[in-house]
C-alpha cells in the first residue's frame, strides 16, 4: 500500500509523496493528481450539508425568464350599424321638370329626381340650380338661393322612386331694366345633391343678368311634389 509523506516546498504550501512498497516515491505530477482527487471527494461530500439554491426559484423571480411577446396592433374602432345606401349619381337619375304653378311676379317649378339605377340610393340637401343661355350654357344672373323653411331630411330611393324640389322663379319685370337687364335664358341647369355633373332642361323664363336674386330653391323631399 503507498504511504502518504507530506513535503514543504519551499515554506509554500504541503504536497505529499506517495510511497509505494516495492516500486519507490511517486512522481509530483502523480501525486499532485492524487490530491486533487482526494479534494474533490472532500467537495463533494460538503456540498451536501449546504442547501443550493434551485435553479427554478432564480428563473422564476427573474423577469428575463417570462416569454416576450410583441404588443398587438390596436383594434379599429367597431364601425356600428350598417352603411346606408350611396348618394345618387347624376348617372343613375331621371331629371325633369313635373308640375308647375303661376302666381302673381313669378312661377313656382317642380323638379323631379327620378331613381333609373337598379340600386336603392339617396337624396339629401338641395340641388344646384341657375339659368344659363344655350351652349356654351353660359350661366345668367345668380345661382338659385337656399330657403331653409323645409328641413333638410335624407331621401331613400328604391329604383323606379322618385323625389322632387321647389324652384321659385321670380319674374325679372319686378325689377326695373337698370337694376335687373332682363335676359330670356334657354336651360335651367341642374346638379342633384352633392354631384358634380349638371343635367340641363329647356327652359325661357326671363332672368336677370345684374346680380338680382330671381332663384329659389327648397331641399329635396320625397314624391314627385306639388304646387298647391
């Protein structure tokens, strides 16, 4: 059996040399190797008398250890009801001039919005109305002035529907030739609620060319309207 001969070197530190009956001193490397061995045994025995931390308690208490998650894009905001039917385009409309009434200084007109597309659409707020000569359809006088008596309502149009608005026109001889220049127009031009493209119906009422108000015109309602 080898025998254990602890040595100093040098005033550092004790290393053993291992004594083997038989084969002689072991070498340094050998018995430094022994030692080391011995001391991890030693390590290894402690180790047990000192609790570890587990490696799950870091993990849990550590907020690296939580699963990154990209943050969601945010919801639009819900769109409620359902959309309603689209305005009516000049497209998809039958313009016409319907009943019409005399009075003393002036003629009430009625147009009619007739719906020809195969689709339900609406009427709101006022047409565009001025009298204008013949083509180039150079417009005369003042366009038509707003009357807000009647409310603005919208106005739904199943195909085959149809929706009216009162055009008061004013005579020009109510007014005196320096004032007003009477001029016979040859169209009224008319654009339907919010559109942009004109419809244009013969018409020779006498207007003003000075800027005299002689148009009026009342918001869209539905039927083909009256004049009484």
């Amino acid at each position: 059996m080898a025998h254990v001969v602890p040595q100093v070197w040098g005033g550092v530190g004790v290393f053993p040399i291992l004594e083997r009956p038989g084969n002689g001193k072991l070498g340094l490397g050998r018995a430094a190797a022994a030692l080391i061995c011995v001391a991890l045994a030693a390590g290894c025995g402690s180790s047990s008398s000192s609790p570890s931390t587990p490696a799950s308690s870091a993990s849990s208490s550590s907020p690296a250890s939580a699963p990154v998650t990209a943050p969601s894009t945010p919801l639009s905001p819900a769109v409620t009801g359902t959309p309603g039917p689209s305005p009516c385009a000049t497209s998809g409309l039958k313009v016409t001039l319907g009943a019409s009434g005399g009075y003393a200084g002036g003629v009430d007109q009625t147009i009619v919005f007739a719906n020809t597309s195969g689709a339900t659409c609406t009427l709101y707020g006022y047409p565009g109305v001025s009298l204008v000569s013949a083509p180039p359809y150079t417009q005369i006088g003042l366009a038509a002035k707003r009357d807000s008596t009647t409310p603005a309502t919208v106005v739904t149009l199943a195909p085959g529907a149809s929706a009216n608005a009162m055009l008061q026109i004013v005579d020009a001889l109510n007014f005196g030739p320096a004032t007003c220049s009477p001029t016979k127009a040859a169209f009224l031009r008319i654009y339907p609620p919010n559109q942009t493209v004109p419809v244009y119906l013969a018409n020779a009422s006498e207007t003003c060319a000075q800027p005299v108000q002689t148009l009026t015109v009342k918001a869209v309602q539905a039927g083909t309207g009256s004049t009484s």
